[in-house]
C-alpha cells in the first residue's frame, strides 16, 4: 500500500512538472508571436511598404515572405536579410520586458555597419528606422548610450545628422537631463570631426524641378546631393537652421497641415539631408558621389517631387519666387502626398470588435447557431471585413488552418468553389472548401487524410461566411 501511494505521489510530480513545462512553452510561443508581429513592423517601416518582406510563424515553422508569397532567405539580397537582422535586433533588445516600462532601463547599444554596401537601396528607411529607435531609447532612459561604428563615411554622415539632431530636438523639448551626442571621423590614429561645407541654392532648386519634369540628363550622378543641400539651405534661408531642427519644430509642424505626420516621420525618407556627403566623398576621394547610384530614376524623380511639395508647404511664396514656373505641378503633386488621416490608416490600422464564439467549427449545433444565444467574447481585429470569429477543431484544414486556431469570417450565403469558409450542415458546422463536380456537391479539406463530405438530397447545407483571416 505504501508503494503504491510512494508511485503515486511520483506520478502526480510528472504531471505537475508536464503541466509547468507546457505552459511555458505555450508562454515562449506567445512572446515569439509578439516578436515576430514587432519585427514585421519594423520591416514596414524601413520598406515603407506593408509585407514587402516578413516573417510568418506556421505549424511551429518560421516562413520568410515576400509581398506575401513565401521565399527563400537565399533568394533574398542581402541586403534585405541585413535588414531583418537589424529588425531582430532591436526587437530582442527588449524582450522580457514589460510593456508599460519599455526603454526604460539604461542601455549600452553598439551597432557596427548598420547600413552595409548592399544597402544603397534601402538606405534611407534604414536611416530613418536608426532615428526613429535611437529616439525611442534615448527618451526611455537619458542615461542609455549608443556607439554606431562605421566604416562608410556616407554614413558616418547621416548617423552624425541623426545624433545631431536628436540631442537638439531634446534640448528644444526640455525634456530633462543633458542629451548629448559626439561624432568623429578616425583617420590613422587620430579621431577628427568632420569637415562643414557651405550650399548653393537657387540653381539647385531649378535642377531639382527639371530632374522631377524628366530632364534627367547628366544629373544622374549629383542629384541626391542636390536635394540634401537644397533642402539644408532652404532651412537655413528661412528658419535660420538646419533641416533636421525644422523638421522637429512644432511651430513647422502645425505649418504644414494635414500633411504633418508625413513629412514629419518621413523627412529621412525625402532624402538624407546631410551636405557633408558631397565633401566627404570628394575629400576621400572616392569616385562614387552619388548616394542614390543604385536607385531607380522613377523614384529619384519621385523624391525630387516631394522635396518640392516639402518647401512649397511651409513657404509656398518662397518657392513661387525662386521657380515661379514650377508652382502649377507642385500643385498637381500634392495631390499624391498623404494626409494625415491617410498616414494614420497606415501606420495604426483601425481595431475593431467582433464577437468570439465560445464554440469550435465542426460541433454539433443548430442551424441558426449565430443568431441564438451562444456564449461568446469580445475580439479585437484589424480585419476591416470580417463580421465574427470561431474556433477550429481539427486538423482537417492543415496546413493552412491549424488545430486550435481562431478564424475571422466574412458572412455570405453564396460561396464560390475552392474558398475556405465556414459551412452548417446537418447540424454541424464545418471549416472546408466547396467542390461542384460532375453534378455533385462536396465539402472538401485541405488535409488529404480526410475524405470529401458528399452533399445529398434532403441534406440541409447552408455557409455562414468565407474565411478572411486566420490567427495560428
């Protein structure tokens, strides 16, 4: 009797243990989902495009994404994987912490390269994605330091504007404790500041408009210089200081109206606006002038437009006076520029409630279920078209649609073949695909491992919506 209580107690230790080890990876699994949904935010903001690359967590498997379609991380760049890994970076860096006090520990960051020679591309998101999280720590806690080393002195550049800049708008924002950023140049053995560099200005204006017009002919080489030194001598002429200073000013802010939040946070996306590019390359005496060498001509044309939209905002008799032939397309291009109501759909996509039924598809209910009074929770989404939400039961759907995930549907009573969707027949309620095939009706799983449900006469059949989202 004693051993078979001694075994006992032995037993319910291995299930107490069994117990705590699977919450915690249920724990793991939950902190890896809100990583990766960070990561893939920050790969937004950089690409300034939504899914241009990101990660996916399926069936326990990590999936890289292309617009949406899974690729290889060998078929992307590199520097593309270099920007997942700046990406991952910053998102690990505050892992196991909680929410509300985020950037609050004192940090000692060192970042080497960040922007590598396989960058040129995306250097500019990339720039503006350093910004936008050096601004985030240094707020959190005053005290945090970062050291970026680089070995490219166009980046040496940006990173001084954005150090510069930061240690300026804090001062300006009194926002207590001294903020205060150095930069040097190591040449030999000996660390030196960099050179300072004086604009030109009216011409540069008149070769920004031809370029955006697409008289690009010979300009290819000096035009991201020319916009970065337009840019730093309008500020000056105007407010008397740099660029990066203005694009924090509240007074510049409110100036520019519904369009604040976009040249607000994208103003590193406009162009770099840092002239030492040109003195530093012609001083290093590299061949390459050009920042935007690997940049398409449409979207230097495209950059050279929203420069112009930039200044004709905060001053548009300013510009009128320098290139008065120029103000009718400023016009027409302001109608591409986002408003503030548009950047904010982008950056914070709207939530919403819809019910969470308290039932999982494939139970045996009644075929009014949704209309009755079944339990259910209130469920946030940024799913704009989905009506409600159940539970899978199953793994008929996999791999698509796991055992135990939730999915978002759309109501419809017509639905057409080959889409996954919620269905009531008999008096269960299903996850499958319909299939019309020679005369006959079939409700359908992904899963090979389960047979098609043939529909027959007198079966009552009716589809409560079409899958819109699934959440593993």
């Amino acid at each position: 009797m004693r051993s078979a209580e001694t075994e006992l107690q032995i037993k319910q230790k291995k299930v107490g243990e069994t117990a705590e080890h699977l919450k915690s990876l249920k724990e793991k699994k939950s902190n890896v989902g809100l990583a990766i949904e960070s990561i893939n935010n920050a790969l937004d903001y950089v690409f300034f495009s939504h899914g241009r690359l990101s990660i996916e967590l399926k069936n326990d498997k990590y999936y890289l994404k292309s617009s949406g379609k899974d690729v290889k991380p060998k078929n992307v760049s590199i520097g593309e994987r270099n920007i997942i890994a700046l990406c991952y970076f910053f998102t690990q860096i505050l892992s196991n912490q909680d929410i509300k006090k985020l950037y609050q520990d004192e940090e000692l960051i060192v970042i080497d390269d960040p922007i590598s020679s396989f960058d040129f591309e995306n250097k500019v998101g990339i720039s503006s994605f350093l910004r936008y999280q050096t601004h985030k720590i240094i707020k959190g806690n005053a005290k945090s330091k970062i050291l970026f080393l680089t070995h490219d002195l166009s980046t040496f550049s940006d990173l001084q504007k954005i150090a510069d800049e930061i240690e300026k708008s804090f001062k300006k924002q009194n926002a207590g404790g001294a903020i205060k950023s150095k930069s040097f140049e190591l040449r030999g053995q000996i660390l030196s500041k960099p050179m300072k560099s004086i604009n030109e200005y009216r011409d540069l204006l008149h070769m920004i408009f031809n370029y955006a017009m697409g008289n690009t002919d010979g300009l290819d080489l000096i035009i991201g210089n020319a916009m970065r030194r337009t840019l730093e001598a309008f500020s000056t002429f105007i407010y008397g200081t740099g660029i990066a200073e203005v694009s924090f000013d509240p007074k510049v802010i409110k100036s520019l109206g519904k369009y604040s939040k976009y040249f607000e946070n994208l103003m590193y996306r406009l162009v770099l606006h840092g002239e030492s590019h040109f003195e530093t390359r012609v001083y290093a005496i590299q061949d390459d002038l050009n920042f935007y060498h690997f940049i398409s001509e449409k979207e230097k044309q495209r950059t050279c437009k929203e420069v112009l939209c930039f200044m004709y905002c905060l001053n548009p008799d300013h510009i009128e006076s320098h290139i008065p032939d120029a103000i009718h397309e400023i016009q027409k291009w302001m109608t591409d520029i986002r408003t503030n109501e548009e950047f904010d759909a982008i950056a914070n996509p709207k939530k919403r409630i819809i019910p969470l039924y308290d039932i999982p598809l494939s139970a045996g209910l009644g075929e009014n279920i949704l209309d009755s009074d079944i339990p259910f929770v209130e469920y946030e989404t940024d799913v704009m078209d989905g009506d409600f939400a159940l539970h899978v039961s199953g793994d008929s759907m996999e791999p698509d649609i796991p055992n135990g995930s939730i999915v978002v549907i759309k109501k419809q009573s017509e639905i057409a073949d080959g889409i996954s969707s919620a269905f009531f027949l008999n008096g269960e309620v299903y996850c499958k695909k319909l299939l019309h095939k020679d005369g006959k009706v079939f409700l359908c799983s992904d899963n090979t491992e389960y047979q098609p449900i043939e529909i027959h006469e007198g079966d009552t059949l009716k589809a409560y919506g079409k899958i819109v989202k699934v959440l593993c």
